[in-house]
C-alpha cells in the first residue's frame, strides 16, 4: 500500500504522500532538462560513484547504487537470505516493503533486540511516525541497514547515530522525495567501513554487486543524484525545510482544532489518530482529499499526513468539517 495517485488519479490535495510539498528543486528540474535519454548511462557508473564518494568522504568501492529504495530493500534481504538465513528485525512501525522482502525470501520477521536476527531495519526519521530509533549496543555483529530517506527531510532534533554508528551499516539514500521529485526512482547505499563490523562484508558487498541489474539507473536517475551532491542544491533544500516546518506546524494545529490527537515527529510528516466520528479516509478521497492508512505500517486507527501549503490544509479542514 503507498499514498500518491490512486486508479482515480491524482488527488487534488494529497497529503498521502512524503515528497517535499516546497519543491521540486528548480536544479534538479534544470538538469533534467538537459538529459540525453537516447544513450545509455556508463554501465559501471564510475564518475558517478566517485562523486557521490566524494561527497560522503568514503571510497568509491563503498557506494551501491540501487533503481530504487525499494529495489535495495529486496536485494538486499534476497542476497542475505544466502549469506546469513534467519530472521529479520523490525521496528514496530515500519515500511511494508521491509517484511513484504523477508516474507518473499521465506524469512520470518521479528522485532529489534531479537538475538536471532541476521538483518536489522532501522529508520532515521522511520516512517510512518516520523521518529528516530536509537542505534542498537551490537552494530558490529548483524549486517544493519540504517533508512535515511527522510533524513535530509528533518525539521528538528538532532540525530541520535554518531559518525561510528554509520560505518558499521548500511546507510540507505533516496533524494527523490527530498528535491520533490518522488516519481523519479534512484537510489543509493553506502555500505559499512570493513573495520567496524565482525561479519564478512567482502561476500555481501560482493553479492549485491553480482545481483544488481543492468544499468540499475537511467540518464534521469544520473542527472538526478549528480545534482544532488551540488552546494546549491543543498542551500535550496536548507530554505525548503524552514517553510516545510511552517506548513507542519500549522497542519497539527488545524488537527488538534478539529479534535484528532497528533503524534511528535522530526520529519516532514506527521501521524494522527482521529477522533470519533471524523470521516474516514475513504471519504476523504471522495472529497479530493489523500490522507495515509497507516494499517499496513503496523499502526492501524491513524493516518500520515506530510507538511502541504496553507490552501490543501484549508481544503483538509473543510472536508473534515463535512464541507
């Protein structure tokens, strides 16, 4: 289950959805304009790699690019379940694609802390309730994956990973709802420092490489990771925040108002339980109005909602209010 478009189309005011409201970046949109889609990218993304190293401050031998984040997720529990069977551990309220990956795989699912885990999923901030999950005492001994999709996406607080938390996982990045553009897929995964973990990274690095497709990335998909590196697309994305922590704040008033109770997050989103009586998200959509179910997170009896524009959360109320 996602939120976006439905087999009704776009909703006129989607809430459903975590894309950066305040975009899409205007570089990003730039330098996909200026695409040459009639010629492969380089099929070993070497200028890619090393830009995207540089900017992490890693080697190029540790970036593992993915078509998507959720094309990561099911690499890497399919090449896991070769390397190290078991179960796989999550936070009690996580992305579907997490357990959907074991489940295809024939592995079990349980929670972190499980000493039998051999994979571990963690978010920072997780989604659906935008929180941060503290790193685990035993980083070294599980291969650990830590989803950093929504970091660039944090309005406040501080991460609770320290520099040698990271090199101890893999730490999963997708900028496409960052830079508004969640219809581009492209992904990327930087994998743990060999020196900081007790298990042979060599074989699951080796593996994800001889299980990625083909050209995992088109020339978008290039285009857009490149610019995401750039300084200014970053001093973009510092302004967007500022606003998109605006729209926050005024959504969870315009709930708490109407009675629902809101729930704390760091992130561009929010979850909220409603109160008795408020129409369900079904009839929301009937209204033009996209709120997420969060059942399939784990988290049934609320919704997710991401930071919008005063006018779509004038248009939330008046569906709310029944108009």
């Amino acid at each position: 289950m996602h939120g976006g478009p439905d087999r009704h189309g776009p909703a006129p005011w989607d809430f459903s959805t975590c894309a950066n409201a305040a975009g899409p970046c205007p570089a990003a949109v730039a330098a996909l304009q200026r695409v040459d889609p009639t010629r492969y990218p380089d099929s070993g993304y070497h200028a890619l790699r090393e830009r995207l190293a540089a900017w992490h401050r890693v080697t190029p031998e540790r970036i593992v690019l993915a078509a998507s984040a959720s094309e990561f997720i099911q690499r890497i529990t399919t090449v896991g379940t070769r390397l190290a069977p078991g179960a796989v551990a999550l936070p009690p309220h996580a992305y579907g694609d997490y357990a959907a990956a074991a489940q295809a795989n024939g592995r079990a699912c349980t929670r972190l802390g499980d000493p039998r885990a051999s994979l571990r999923w963690l978010g920072e901030p997780s989604s659906p309730l935008g929180q941060d999950t503290p790193p685990p005492p035993d980083l070294a001994r599980v291969p650990t994956v830590l989803d950093s999709v929504y970091a660039p996406l944090r309005l406040g607080g501080a991460s609770r990973w320290a520099t040698a938390d990271r090199q101890a996982v893999f730490v999963l990045h997708g900028p496409n709802k960052a830079l508004g553009l969640c219809g581009l897929r492209g992904a990327y995964a930087i994998a743990p420092d060999a020196d900081a973990v007790d298990w042979d990274l060599g074989a699951w690095t080796a593996a994800l490489a001889a299980a990625e497709p083909s050209w995992p990335l088109g020339a978008h998909a290039v285009a857009m990771l490149e610019i995401w590196t750039e300084a200014a697309t970053q001093r973009w994305l510092a302004g967007a925040r500022l606003t998109l922590g605006e729209w926050l704040a005024g959504l969870r008033v315009a709930l708490e108002e109407l009675g629902f109770e809101t729930l704390p997050s760091v992130a561009n989103f929010l979850c909220v339980r409603p109160p008795p009586g408020a129409p369900d998200a079904a009839s929301l959509r009937r209204h033009g109005v996209a709120v997420r179910d969060t059942g399939s997170f784990g988290l049934p009896g609320h919704w997710r909602l991401s930071a919008q524009p005063p006018a779509t959360v004038a248009a939330l109320r008046a569906a709310l209010r029944g108009g």
